[in-house]
C-alpha cells in the first residue's frame, strides 16, 4: 500500500507552504527520513523527509504550487526492495560507512568555510547536518559580523551576513574598502572577489534584471498593505537622552561579554524599558478584533524584535519577556538574530507575538514610521544613537550646552483603540526610564 507524504504541521498560524524545490525525483529510491524536497512558508523555510523507505511514484505538487497542512504531496511504494535503495544525494561515506544527509547549500557552504562535516554530527533527524550546525562550527556567534580594519581592530559593519563576516576575517579583508551589490549596498560573498573591488565606476550600466518575488517577500508586501488598510495607524515620537544607558555599556560591558559571550548593546535596554512600561499601559499589549467587537488585554508580553536578513525583515518572539532581566533579554534576542540570519529560525519562533520593537537605528537611520504586526495595535521604533549638543537645565534653573547621547523613540499605534495622549504618556515613560536607567543591579547579578 502507498506510504502518502503529506504536508505537515508548520505552525499554530500556518494554513499552507510553497514547494520550493524537490530534492528527488519521480521513479528515484528513497530512504525512511531522508529529506524530499523543501517548502517554504510565510515565516520559515523547511525540509520534508521520507516518512517511509521505497520508490517515489508519484509527485502530486511541483515546485512552485502551494499546498494546504495535511494534504498529500506524493506517494512512496515501500514494496520497492530495500536493497535496491540508493544512497541518497549528497551524502558523503564515513570510515563507518554511512553518513548522515547532506544538502548542496549545506556542503557548498561548509566547503567556503572549511568546516569537516565528518567529524559533525548534526541537530537535524538523524544527526542530518544543517545549515545552522555549520555556521556554529564556523564560529559564527563570536565573528559573523567582525572584520579586521587596516588598523588591525575589530569593526562592526552591519551591511555583511554572518557567512560573509567569517569569509572577509579569513582572508583578511579590509572591510572599509569593500563595496557591496546587495541590497541596501550590503556586501554578499561575491563582492570579495578582487576583480569586483576594482571595477571602475566608468563600468557600462547594468541591464534590467526581473526576477520573481520570494515567498516572504510577497507576504511582507501583502501584510503591510493589508495592515495599513486594517488599521488607523498614527505615529508619536520623542528624543531620549540615553547617555545614562552608554555609562552602563562602557562600566560593565566588558564582564558582561566575558559572561553572556554577546555584546551589551543599547537594544537589551530598549527591550527592557518597554516591556516594564507596558505592565502600565496594558492597552498597548493587545489585539483588536473589529469583527467580533472585542479586545484582548494579553497577560504576558510575548515581544516580537525585528531582525533585518538577506531573506528579508522577520521577527521572532521573546516569550514571556516581562519575566526576563536584561542578560537574558540581550542573551534570547542574540539568539534569535543569529538564528534568523542563517534561516534556522522556527514557526513557534515567529508566532504568538502581543508587541513589536523595531530597531532602525542599527542601520543609522533616525528614526521612521513603522508599520504594525497585525493584529497587535503599536509598535515601537528605536533610532540610532547619536551625540548631540544638547541644553540641559540644572537644579537652579540655569541652562547648559553639552554632548549627550541622544536617540528617537517612533511608536505607531491604532487610533481605534489608543488615542494620542496615552500613546504620548506610553513613549513619555519609556523616555524616562531610559534616561535614568537604574539597572545596575540586574547587570551585576548576570556577571
């Protein structure tokens, strides 16, 4: 009897998935738990294995058709010997003589980075190794976004992915003088080549290039029209003076990288405020149903944070985030950036957010006007840092000109449900909790 592959369960808020590719073919013999083909959703990109050994005698959906969770996308004969079976594609021999599977992507991408994969073993069903498990063993966490300088110091440049990070260390690039093709000029493995760097600007023009949308590229498109239609979205800002903030970085930085293995950045701050503020303002962590005539006051403060990838903006979830102090804030959103980025992120990961926080600034923008996570009702947008000459105004009365550290706090929210005072009274505490930034006790306790 036919063994149907179906389309599994993706995720609570997942009704169905594009095929992207089908890593077999019809008549080939597969293997129990051996990977078919991929599908990609609005939120993540997967594997589907083999439920059962056999040949594959029938594909029901072709690549590029988009099926609904549960239905069948082919059928396995597991009357075919077992004998017969091929080894499957990609897979390199051991000393043991098997291994587990192996993608391209995943061989072409442990080849650039010069990692063994026989001496892996991978996190994925039967110690199949992943594109994740690769960059891990690349060291990604510590140098997938670092560069020597032509000084010999570390730079941060937020235009490279992790996988070009380690190429632009290991050749010992400068990353100053690098020019990138991506988008937002970010720099893709491609424009280390040196040919590329010394292309003159006098270069012929470009011909048009047009290219189908990716998957989340036409769910991104669609959602934010469909949420600007959705909603009556304003948007209120102010300017926070974060210099307290900055003492921190510098008075416990250091221990808490030596601690943590992550920087303390400005954004594990930002994320702690809101999340404090928001126990106050309960009407900013909700969702508004129009249709039912109802609003949910969510209890918890599940926190989406926007991470910007070559894929596109995603924004996984900090569960629970009311309950964690900022190490852990700072150590879970690392976590989820650095998942995001090498496509290893899940659809829990992506589901169930009640609050959005978007940092613009970590790409030098001022600020913006961010647009809301449906069906959330606000979401705020944190600009860069950056010193300012400011008037402050002591204890007498008497004003001075100095240079703070000065960042604008964006928050859009849905007019149907929150009015402008109480969104400027919710940005107007963020403001002051920042600016006096009493967390000195949560940053010795985590180092």
């Amino acid at each position: 009897m036919p063994v149907a592959v179906t389309m599994p369960d993706l995720g609570d808020t997942v009704s169905d998935a594009t095929i992207s590719r089908w890593l077999r073919s019809l008549g080939d013999l597969v293997e129990k738990d051996e990977p078919l083909l991929e599908v990609s959703t609005d939120k993540v990109d997967t594997e589907i294995t083999a439920p059962a050994s056999g040949r594959l005698t029938e594909i029901l959906f072709h690549e590029g058709d988009t099926s609904p969770v549960g239905v069948n996308l082919a059928l396995i004969d597991e009357s075919a010997s077992a004998e017969h079976a091929v080894t499957p594609r990609s897979a390199p021999a051991d000393a043991r003589g098997s291994a587990p599977y192996v993608t391209p992507l995943v061989r072409r991408l442990a080849a650039e980075l010069d990692v063994d994969l026989t001496a892996m073993k991978g996190s994925g069903v039967g110690n199949r190794i992943r594109k994740a498990d690769v960059l891990a063993a690349a060291g990604t966490a510590s140098a997938a976004r670092t560069a020597p300088t032509s000084t010999g110091g570390p730079v941060t440049n937020p235009y490279i992915s992790p996988l070009v990070g380690i190429l632009v260390w290991r050749r010992g690039l400068d990353v100053a003088t690098l020019r990138g093709s991506g988008r937002n000029n970010r720099i893709r493995a491609r424009d280390l080549s040196p040919n590329e760097q010394r292309r003159e600007a006098t270069t012929a023009p470009r011909p048009d290039r047009t290219e189908r949308l990716t998957r989340l590229r036409k769910v991104i498109a669609t959602r934010m029209v469909e949420s600007l239609q959705t909603s009556a979205q304003l948007t209120t800002v102010v300017e926070a003076d974060v210099t307290a903030v900055n003492h921190l970085r510098g008075q416990y930085g250091a221990g808490f990288t030596a601690a943590h293995g992550v920087k303390l950045s400005f954004t594990p701050f930002f994320l702690r405020v809101a999340t404090d503020v928001l126990k106050d303002f309960p009407a900013f962590n909700a969702s508004l149903s129009i249709a039912d005539d109802t609003v949910t006051y969510h209890g918890s403060v599940h926190l989406n944070v926007a991470v910007d990838t070559d894929r596109g903006l995603v924004a996984p979830v900090i569960r629970n985030a009311d309950t964690l102090d900022i190490n852990q804030i700072a150590v879970v959103t690392q976590d989820l950036a650095n998942r995001a980025r090498a496509n290893a992120l899940t659809a829990d990961d992506l589901s169930g957010g009640t609050f959005t926080v978007t940092n613009t600034g970590s790409r030098g923008a001022l600020f913006d006007t961010p647009i809301i996570n449906q069906p959330q009702v606000a979401i705020l947008g944190t600009g860069a840092v950056v010193a300012r000459a400011t008037v402050i105004r002591d204890d007498r009365g008497n004003e001075n000109v100095t240079v703070r550290n000065m960042a604008y706090l964006a928050l859009t929210y849905d007019h149907r449900l929150i009015d402008g005072g109480d969104a400027a009274r919710f940005l107007t505490a963020v403001k002051a909790k920042l600016e006096t930034a009493d967390f000195a006790a949560e940053l010795t306790a985590g180092t």
